[in-house]
C-alpha cells in the first residue's frame, strides 16, 4: 500500500482484506492524523479549487467500487464527448 493511499483512506479496506490473526499492523500517531487531516481537507481541496479555477476537467471519485470508478470515468467522458460535438 502506497502514502498516498494510506492518505486517502484505502488503508482501513486494505487492513480489512489482508489483516491475519497474529499479524503486526501499523499504528497511526498524532502525527499521521495530523497530516491525512491536512491532505483531506487541505490539500485535496486546493486540488479542486485550481482545476475548477483553470478550466481542467478533474475527476474525483469517492469509491472503493472498481466497476463504479470505471462507470463514472466512462459516464464523464461521454458528457465530455457530446459537449465537443
């Protein structure tokens, strides 16, 4: 599992799938809440805000669904499509 998903919340899912009896999992400190607050409400949100400010066509989906990503992804590029045509 990447920083960046630990970020972003797949890391309880991840936890969930792959947590074993007996196995050792990390624990979160001050600190890392510190900084997930900060990337959730923070930095993700600078995110939206300059792609919403520059025009860019930013897709966020808040989904462990693989096929619900793909759906969407699929659904925003065919409203993107037809306003070209």
């Amino acid at each position: 599992m990447s920083y960046d998903e630990y970020l972003h919340g797949s890391c309880h899912q991840w936890v969930l799938d792959n947590f074993r009896p007996g196995d050792k999992i990390f624990v979160m400190t001050d600190y890392d809440y510190d900084i997930a607050v900060k990337v959730w409400s923070k930095s993700d949100v600078l995110k939206r805000e300059t792609a919403r400010k520059n025009n860019l066509n930013y897709l966020e989906v808040f989904s462990m669904d693989v096929n619900d990503v793909i759906k969407k992804f699929i659904n925003t590029i065919s409203i993107l499509k037809s306003s070209y045509e």
